[in-house]
C-alpha cells in the first residue's frame, strides 16, 4: 500500500476508459456512417460495421443496443459534423448568399457532405421507426433554425430579398441538398458539377439586385 501522502494514479483510471469509449464510438459512428450512405440500411452489415471500426459485434450492440439506435446515432453525429461545417462557412462569410454559394461548392465537391445527404435521404425511407423518425426529425428542424435566421437576418441587411418568404427559402435549399443527392445516386459524380449550376440559379432568384453602379 503507497504511503498515504503519495496520491495514488486511481482517480486518472476512469478518465482513460472513458477517452477509450469515446474513441470507440467515434469510429463505429464513422465506419457505419460510409456502411449504410453505400450499402443503405437493409444492405449494412453490423459484422461490415464492427471490422470497419477494428471492434467485435458484441462490443457494437453493447453500444447501441438496435441496428435503428445506431442509425439515429449516425444520422445525429452526422448532422453535428454537417452543423459545424456550415458554421465555419458562414462564419467565414458576411453575405449570407454567397455562404450558400460556399456550402452549394461543398455539397457538390466534398464526399463526406454528399454521403450526408444520402444518410438524410436513407432516412426519410426509414420514418416509420420511431428512434430514426426523431434524429430526422432533430436534423433538419436544426437546420431550419441555423439557416432560417440567417436568411431573415440577411433580409434585414438588405442582401436577400425581403418579399420572400424566409421559411420558404431554407425549405427548397433543402430540396438542392436532396436533389444533389438523388441526381448522385443515379448519375454518380458527373451529376454534381451540375447540381452546382442549379444552385447558383437559385440563389440568383433570392438575391436582392445590385442597384446600378453599386460595387459586387
């Protein structure tokens, strides 16, 4: 037994296990996350799942306790990695417009945004589980909030069009997000350059017009 003046590393144990638990659902989250946006949630394998995250399937179900838990999981870390992205980009940017411009360049450029999209669009198949209907359900009111009072707040600025409906606006971004998408799913990469040009028309159509002589 240490001399009772010495501390004793105990109190350091439970914070390694838990950096070690936290590691391990990262990576199962990551590996199920490319599992299920290419094989779909009938075609995932929970085996394809646990060897992707370099762990057993007991350990897997002794995290998430249903193939439809994990999914919710997916779907929520998912739609926080996709809110962070966004987040650095309008952060980056004071004209709302042109960080949808930003996120359009992303949606059609960046692998991980498009297989994001495909887990929203798998999703919405699988609605009528209740534990995916509410991480669904979770995502897109999340990002309604974000993106709506940024297009009111731009609207009050002046650089998006105030006779607009700003609900609206974010709903049919929305639809772009999922029809990148769709047009992925059956066209493949070719599909997104052109998923861009449908963006830059939209966001065209919402853009308050330059007054002549007024600086872009």
């Amino acid at each position: 037994m240490p001399p009772m003046d010495v501390e004793t590393p105990a109190a350091t144990v439970p914070a390694r296990r838990r950096l070690a638990a936290d590691d391990r659902r990262e990576a199962i989250l990551r590996s199920a996350r490319k599992v299920f946006a290419r094989n779909g949630f009938r075609g995932a394998s929970t085996a394809a799942i646990a060897a992707g995250a370099g762990c057993s399937e007991p350990m897997l179900y002794k995290l998430y306790a249903s193939k439809q838990a994990l999914f919710a999981a997916v779907l929520r870390h998912a739609t926080e990695e996709m809110s962070c992205t966004m987040m650095e980009l309008l952060d980056g940017s004071e004209d709302t417009v042109d960080a949808l411009a930003m996120t359009a360049h992303r949606v059609c450029s960046d692998g991980l945004v498009v297989e994001i999209i495909r887990l929203r669009m798998l999703a919405m198949s699988l609605s009528d589980e209740p534990e995916i209907r509410a991480a669904l359900v979770e995502s897109v009111d999340r990002m309604r909030t974000g993106w709506g009072q940024r297009v009111a707040a731009a609207q009050r600025a002046g650089t998006v069009r105030s006779d607009v409906d700003a609900d609206a606006v974010v709903w049919l971004w929305t639809g772009f997000t999922l029809m990148a998408g769709y047009r992925h799913a059956l066209e493949g990469d070719a599909a997104l350059a052109d998923a861009q040009r449908l963006a830059d028309t939209f966001l065209q159509l919402i853009r308050t017009p330059r007054q002549e002589g007024e600086v872009a």
